[in-house]
C-alpha cells in the first residue's frame, strides 16, 4: 500500500523527511512516496534539499506552480484529484499550511481518502494571514490530526476536533538527524563561530509592502553596527528589494539561498537570529539560540514559552541584538515531545489504523 506524503513547499521537507525515515525503519505494509505538488518548483527552494534530507527524487510531480491563492488551489485541487483517481492511495499527509497543502487535502477528502495533517494545531492571532486560513481550513477536514506539543493537541480537542495525537515535532527529529554533520559545514569566509548572526525574511507582510520592508531594513542596519550580519536570501526577498529599489545595508552579507545541511550548520554556530520564519524559530528552540522573530504575533508560541523566541518589532532590533549580546537572553526551556521521536509516534499512530493492516 502506498502513504502519499504531500510536499507544496521548502519547509514541508524537513517534516516529511522525519516521517519518510521512521517508516523506513519500521517494515509497515505502507510504502511512502513522494508528491511534489510544485508550489515551489525553483532547485533552490525545493529539489537542491532532497539529497541533504536523505529523500529521493518525487516519485509523482503535479507541476503546478504560479498564480494567485485561487488559481494555484484550484489548479493543484484538479491536478491531485487525477492522479489520485488513478493512483489510489491507502491515505494522504499533508504537512504546513500553504496553498498546495490545503489543495492536496481538499481533494483527498472529496475522494473519501483518509487524510492526515501533519503540523496540525498551530494558530496564529492573526485570522486574516493566508496560512492561518489555510491550517484551519487542513484542521477542519482532516480525518486525523497531529500535532507538535501538547498544547496544539488541547488546543485541537477544544475546538472539537477528533483523532488528535501530540506527536511532537517532526522538524526536530530531522534537525537532531542532521546537526553533527551541518555542524562539520563549513562557514562563508568572514565568518566566525559566535561572531555573527543570521537574518531570513520572506512573509509577504514583510517583504511586498515598500514600507515595512524599508523598516526591517532600517533595524537590521543599526543592528548590523552591533554585530555582523549574514543573510541567505529568499528568492521572494531577493525580488522585492529590487522591485522596490532598495539597497543591503552596510555590515549584511547577501548569501544566495542554502541547502539544509548548510543552512543548518549557518544557524548551529550564529548568536542570534532573526526571522520571520516559523521553522527557524522551531529551530533556534532546539539550538538554544536566541531567536528575534520579526513579526507581530506567531503560530508557535510555545517558542515564546520556552525562552528562545521573543517578537521584535523593527525599531527594537538593536535593542535586541544588544541585548543578547549583553548576555541578557534566558536559556531556552526545553519543550515536550520536541525529543527526536516524533517519526516514531507517527508509525505508531499509522500502524493502529485499519487501512494499515498487513
């Protein structure tokens, strides 16, 4: 039998990868493969990852990629729906929250196909975020529900959602799967352990309006008199600067996008972080690294709770970045299930199931 792993996008990768091992090492009767729905199609943002995350090429490719939420949805919801009309899987996971996920669970459940949310439970104050929509709209329909920590699991029950299981976090067991190797990776030349610290931006609030991108800029320059800055640049960011015609400031190094390894060993021997990414911040948590989140609210505040995330507004950046330099950071608290074992659980869940039996 065949478990559909649904990838839209980069970050659905480290996740999946995380469930793709553990099924590997577990002899169930499920083969897992591998559908790229080509939300993010560019090597830099998806195929440059696979061999770094130990995942084979995808063995079913929907190409569809381009266009506006409607378009891409609709699109991609047809283009799943054939192939699973002739490839019929025993069940589908999804994993994140953007539009190719939501897609992908939507015709799964019109064909009556089981339907897994992996990441299930993250909520973000704001309602009208295009992914906060997406990840409640997954939660609605999805027929089992797993969720990072416990408290996204309370948070699911409470809404009324049923099959709820605290799995922890996957991203986490692909990070401690990695992180001896990355660490190993060698530094962009400058660089120095300690010695710098690590911008990513790419939330559309952030990068497509002219103001607020020129805002974070404006912080990031007088944090980077503080400390070196280096930043892997999104290919989104990468074009908004220019589309709006504004400049790196001094003391930010531009990296072109990294493969996880490198990326991962970037973070492993920063001082800080800031970002606007939700992964990012899951791990800075696991790399007790200070992580100054670039937003005004977050779908993982247990981040928050532990100690290592805090939500900085551009204009405090400098503060902030004094701060962790000035020893003033907690230590990161360490977060339930965030242990390594969430490919495990996973299985375990799997194998209860009864289009699962041998």
């Amino acid at each position: 039998m065949e478990l559909h792993l649904v990838a839209a996008a980069r970050p659905n990768l480290p996740k999946l990868a995380a469930l793709w091992h553990a099924l590997a090492e577990a002899g169930l009767p499920l083969r897992p493969v591998l559908l790229h729905t080509g939300q993010h199609h560019d090597p830099v943002l998806f195929g440059d990852h696979l061999a770094g995350l130990g995942l084979p090429e995808p063995d079913i490719s929907l190409g569809i990629a381009g266009g506006g939420h409607a378009a891409l949805t609709g699109r991609t919801m047809m283009a799943a729906t054939a192939c699973w009309e002739a490839r019929r899987p025993a069940a589908v996971v999804v994993a994140g929250d953007v539009d190719g996920a939501l897609a992908a669970a939507l015709a799964a459940r019109k064909l009556g196909l089981p339907l897994i949310h992996l990441e299930a439970g993250l909520r973000c104050p704001d309602a009208d975020m295009p992914e906060e929509i997406n990840r409640r709209a997954i939660d609605a329909i999805a027929t089992h529900h797993w969720a990072p920590d416990p408290a996204s699991a309370a948070r699911l029950r409470a809404e009324g959602h049923g099959e709820v299981r605290a799995v922890g976090n996957a991203m986490i067991d692909t990070l401690l799967r990695r992180l001896s190797a990355a660490r190993g990776q060698p530094l962009p030349p400058g660089l120095l352990p300690g010695g710098y610290g690590v911008v990513t931006l790419h939330r559309a609030a952030n990068v497509d309006d002219r103001a607020s991108f020129s805002g974070l800029l404006h912080g990031l320059a007088a944090a980077a008199r503080l400390l070196p800055l280096v930043w892997p640049m999104h290919p989104r960011a990468a074009a908004r600067l220019a589309a709006h015609g504004l400049a790196l400031p001094a003391g930010i190094a531009r990296l072109p996008p990294l493969a996880y390894p490198a990326f991962l060993g970037l973070l492993a021997h920063a001082r800080l972080v800031a970002t606007d990414s939700g992964g990012v911040q899951e791990e800075a948590s696991l790399l007790d690294l200070p992580c100054l989140t670039l937003r005004p609210s977050t779908e993982r505040p247990v981040t928050l709770k532990s100690g290592s995330s805090r939500l900085v507004p551009a204009p405090a950046l400098p503060g902030a970045v004094a701060g962790v330099l000035a020893g003033r950071w907690p230590r990161a608290r360490p977060i339930p299930l965030w242990d390594g074992q969430a490919g495990a659980r996973m299985v375990a869940h799997l194998a209860q199931q009864p289009w699962c039996a041998a």
